[in-house]
C-alpha cells in the first residue's frame, strides 16, 4: 500500500533498478553491508569518509583500507554510479551544466552556479518528469524512471568535487570573475529534471545524506536546501512532519484553476487553494518562506490582472515570488514576456506587498533550462 503522499499514477517505465550504493544508505545499513561481504564494520566509517569527507571513490585513494579488501568494497558499496556525457560552460565559466549518463543509459543534469558570494547547484531527482507540464522539454519526454538516493547524492559529491579541485571559476567580487580558486557549495535547489515529491523516500533520503554531519554524510545545511513540487498536496503534508528546514518552493505559474489546469495539469486534482494551503502549512512547520515560482510566459499567464490575483492570494503570508522569463524549447509556441508586461505583472503583485523578484536566468545559451540539454541529446 502506498503510504500518503507516495505517488502511484506516475509509475516509471523500465524496471532495473540501480546499483546499491553507500550514499543509499544510512550508517547502520552500511556496516551491515560491510558486515556482509566478511569485513570489519569499522570499514563503513572508513568508507564513508572517502565518499563523503574526500570525494575519493577511487580504491587507489584508500591508503588507509588493505590493498586487498579495497576491490570487494568498491563492488559492494561504491560501483560507478553515473559517468559524464559531457560539461558544457557559459558565462565566463562560471556556470557549468553536466550531462550524465546512468547505469542504463539514461540521461540526466545538473547545473552548477558559482556566483560571487555564493555557490548554487540544481540537480535532477528523476530522469524525465511525469508531470506533463506543456512548455517544459522534460514534460514532453516523459517519465523514463525514479533516480536513486545515491544518483541524487552523486550529483551534488561530484560539484562538490569539482569545486574544491578549482574546474568552475567564479568567486571574486568583479562581474562574472574569473580565478576565484576552489570553492564550497552553500545552496542545493532540487529545480532540475523531475518532481522531487513524485520520487520522495529517495528524495528524503538524499536530504539526510546531504545533511547528516560527516562523515555520514555531506554535512550541508538543510537552510540551504530547495524543494520544488508543482503541488503534490499529499507530499507536501507528509514533507511538512519530516521535521526539515529547508525552503519549499511551489510552481504555481498561474493564480486562477482554469489556466493552471492547462499549465500545470496536475492541478485538476490539486486546485490552486489546496496548494497554497499545503505550502503555508509547510512554511509554519519549518518556518521558512515559501517561494512561489511563477515562469512569465508571453500572453498566456502574464497579464497584470494575473498579477493582482496572485498578490491577493499571497497577502500577508511568508512568501516570496520567484519570477522566471520562460526560456523557450526549441520548436515550441511558449516564450518569454514582453519587458513592459513583465515590469506591470511586478508592479501588481508588489501593490499587495508581497515580496517578488524575477530570477536571474543563468546558462540559457547552454540550454539551461531543466531537461534541455538532454533532450537535445535524445
Ligand atoms: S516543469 Fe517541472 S514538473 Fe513540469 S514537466 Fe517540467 S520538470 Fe516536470
């Protein structure tokens, strides 16, 4: 029986399953695992520090574990997960989207974003998405399957990596500075390819290896964590007990159902109001601001009166609008606003004063928008 919350009209297609992995698992499970292939339990720890202290899946980097034991462990606990198709880069560098290949093929993103002050990372949790939205390159492609925990947690392991190692510049106070040396990561939205709440135990379970101290896990912040959901209600109460602090954000993308069910479809079994109701609940467990995203899209959602009806809903509640100028698919009908409908759909949101932005749109010469870049692949 699923339990409340765990979607079952989004069933992937294609059954195998990925390896078994250490990031799949909490610290008890590893020693078990350990355990089970006739070593000591200590060498869980062990392990778990090379992955997720040093980024150092290689069995030639575990000077501290016997030569001969190294190689069952790596079969047992850290198999090759996901291989690089390619990096593409823009912005000086600065911005650096990575095509992965599965253990099955499949194909997913990640974008990583070094700004200034901070470093931002988007990640997939699934490969394709389910969720049919009609102006998304991942919607059209369908649902191929859910990622596993250890496929989400790779993701942010290799940026992470590749931070510390110095591959993405940025960091210096200049506009898009070059040099900048390593980095750490401060900021994690999970904003690539999926519905994160469609694939949730595996999500959850990424958030705990995300955050769990070293060297069970990453040791980031839950603060720095960003949730987004199109508004599986379900989910998103079930999401709102696990104690977490991270920030949810909602794709709303339209203020009134008749619209919404034509952009978001699965809006007709979630109507707008359940949805901002579900997002406040969580914004009061957790005590964060929900974000509300909202992608700008010409003549189909942006007209100023849309604005006044989302800034009615929002009034007075812990929010913060996200604004996205639509990065247009290739082929596709749907595409950004005009400036001067844009700068009126702020004004009338902002009349109700609810706080609203539009969101710097990083990496759209490298396809950044979500499931692009591997659909063009496809
Ligand atoms: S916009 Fe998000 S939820 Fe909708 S189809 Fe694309 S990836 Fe899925």
């Amino acid at each position: 029986m699923p339990k409340p919350g765990e979607l079952t009209f989004v069933a992937p297609r294609g059954a195998k399953k990925p390896p078994r992995h250490l990031a799949d698992l909490t610290p008890a499970e590893r020693k078990e695992a350990v355990a089970a292939i006739g070593e000591k339990p200590f060498r869980a720890k062990q392990l778990s520090q090379h992955y997720f202290a040093r980024y150092a899946h290689e069995p030639e980097q575990w000077t501290d574990i016997p030569a001969g034991s190294r190689a069952r462990l790596q079969e047992a606990l850290l198999p090759e997960l996901m291989t690089v198709v390619r990096h593409l880069s823009t912005d000086q560098g600065t911005t650096r989207k990575t095509l992965w290949r599965l253990f099955d093929g499949t194909l997913v993103e990640s974008v990583l974003m070094r700004y200034p002050d901070r470093v931002t990372m988007c990640i997939s949790s699934q490969a394709g998405c389910g969720m049919n939205c009609p102006f998304c390159a991942t919607g059209q492609a369908g649902l191929d399957r859910n990622l596993s925990t250890a496929e989400i947690v790779h993701q942010i392991v290799d940026g992470m990596r590749a931070l510390r190692d110095g591959e993405v510049p940025g960091g210096t106070s200049q506009a898009g500075g070059s040099g900048g040396g390593p980095a750490r990561l401060s900021n994690i939205v999970f904003m690539g390819m999926g519905e994160p709440l469609a694939n949730y135990n595996r999500v959850v379970g990424a958030i705990r290896r995300l955050t769990d101290p070293e060297p069970d896990g990453l040791g980031l912040s839950q603060r720095g964590i960003t949730v987004s959901t199109v508004g599986l209600v379900p989910a998103i109460h079930r999401f709102a007990d696990e104690g977490f602090k991270c920030r949810l954000a909602i794709s709303l993308h339209a203020p009134d159902d008749e619209l919404r069910d034509t952009l978001v479809p699965v809006n007709t079994r979630w109507k707008v109001r359940e949805v901002l109701d579900a997002g406040f609940e969580y914004a009061a467990k957790s005590g964060r601001r929900l974000s509300i995203e909202y992608a700008l899209i010409r003549d189909i959602n942006d007209q100023a009166w849309r604005g006044d009806r989302l800034g009615r809903l929002l009034k007075g509640k812990p929010v913060h609008v996200n604004l996205i100028p639509l990065n247009p698919t290739p082929g596709s009908k749907w595409t950004a606003s005009r400036p001067e409908d844009e700068k009126a759909f702020v004004e009338a949101i902002a009349a109700h004063g609810v706080p609203v932005t539009i969101r710097d749109t990083r990496g759209q010469e490298i396809d950044g928008a979500c499931g692009q870049l591997a659909a063009s692949e496809r």
